[in-house]
C-alpha cells in the first residue's frame, strides 16, 4: 500500500483542498481509496476505483486525475456544514 498526499486547487473555486490517496498497486491494476480533508479534521471519502494497464507509473496519474475530478465536483460549503 503506498499513500499519496497533497494539496489540489479546486478548479471552480479556486480553494486549496488536502487530499490523501491509497493506492494498491498489483501487476495489471491498481485499486485506489481517496479522502479529503474538511474543516473540524473530518475526512470525507471519496469514490475508489480501479485503474488497469500495464504500466505501474503510468497508472499513478491516471488514478490523480480521476481524484481530482471528484475533487473539483464536490461543494465543500456543504459538506462542511454537515
């Protein structure tokens, strides 16, 4: 299991948000968890997936984009009045 994290700019509003990114590489495919951080020190999860190839290093930003996607859907106002 290898763990990304860092900071990603939401394209629509421009908010810098900490993410964390679980990757479990294997042969062909890696399975990934993603969570963002919210105010209070609350993670949200996000969707995981799979990404296939066979490739290990070319699926990392495969997986990233598909992360920052979701990321850059999500409304964090409401999430965090949650």
């Amino acid at each position: 299991m290898v763990t990304i994290d860092g900071e990603h700019v939401q394209a629509v509003t421009g908010k810098l948000i900490t993410y964390k990114v679980d990757l479990d590489p294997g042969p062909e495919s890696t399975y990934y968890t993603a969570r963002v951080l919210l105010s209070g020190a609350t993670w949200h999860e996000l969707e995981g997936g799979t990404v296939t190839g066979p490739e290990q290093n070319a699926r990392t930003p495969q997986v990233l984009q598909a992360v920052f996607a979701q990321i850059d859907r999500l409304d964090f106002d409401a999430l965090n009045r949650v």
